[in-house]
C-alpha cells in the first residue's frame, strides 16, 4: 500500500513502485533525471559584524537620463540591476558602470557621487536591498554643493 504524504512522496510498499521515482498523484517523476541547481555568485559584500534588524526590498525605476543626486543611506545597500545600466560612483572612488544582471555595493555612510541612468532613451530598474538596524530613513539627499573632503 502507498501513502502520499502533502510532499507528493510515497512510503512505498507495493512491489511494483520504483523507489528511485518520486510519485505525486498518478504521476511520476524520475528524480536521477532532475537539473542540477546552479547558484552563480553575483557579487559578495564584506559588511563587517553590524547588526541587521530588517531587510527592505524596494524596485525602482529611473528615467532614461534621471540622477539621483548626492546623496548617503544609514545603511549598507546591495542592489541588482535587473533592466538598463547604472553608472555608479561612491566618493573617492573610480565610476563604475552597472549592466542589467549585475549588483553594487553603497556602504554605510558612504557618500554616493553616481547612481544615475546611463541610458538618454531607455528606463532603468533596480531592486535595493537595504540591510536596516532600526534606521527609519533610507537615505538622506545631501546638497550638491557639499564640498568634497580634502
């Protein structure tokens, strides 16, 4: 007699069920045929030992030729770039230019010169993915006359 527990796996006891076979319902399913998962890394940030209370995933979208301004978030924030490209510069550092499929890194703190669409014709999406500690801000726009530290 088989049993199909809610997971569509049988406890096999008839002697015509093929144990190395996974049965849901009536149907069933060569396990040893199944793909193999692949988990391609995009991108590992070092954010040190700080605390994270919440995580907050917004998708946004920038206008073909839209900035975003100067500006810093409280926290760390990771962001894949799922459709357009981003240039992307944090203070101090070289531009970076960020295609659909790739993610940046904006540390804590970190003034943020670039996030802009790249494209003068084409929308850009991103998904942030804010790593909170109790913040209630995402991020604070900061004048663009701010002078650069020397």
């Amino acid at each position: 007699m088989a049993m199909a527990p809610s997971s569509c796996n049988l406890m096999v006891h008839e002697k015509n069920i093929d144990p190395s076979r996974r049965y849901c319902g009536f149907a069933a399913v060569d396990v040893s045929a199944q793909q193999k998962i692949v988990r391609k890394e995009l991108y590992k940030a070092d954010i040190g030992t700080q605390p994270i209370s919440t995580v907050d995933v917004r998708e946004i979208v920038l206008q073909p030729k839209q900035i975003t301004g100067l500006h810093r978030h409280p926290c760390p924030v990771i962001s894949y770039v799922v459709e357009g490209t981003i240039r992307f510069q944090i203070r101090g550092q070289k531009m970076q230019v960020i295609h659909a499929g790739q993610v940046c890194y904006e540390p804590a703190s970190a003034v943020i010169e670039h996030f802009d669409n790249a494209s003068d014709h084409e929308p850009a999406k991103f998904i942030p993915y804010y790593l909170l500690n109790r913040q209630k801000e995402l991020i604070e726009m900061l004048p663009a006359t701010q002078t650069k530290p020397q």
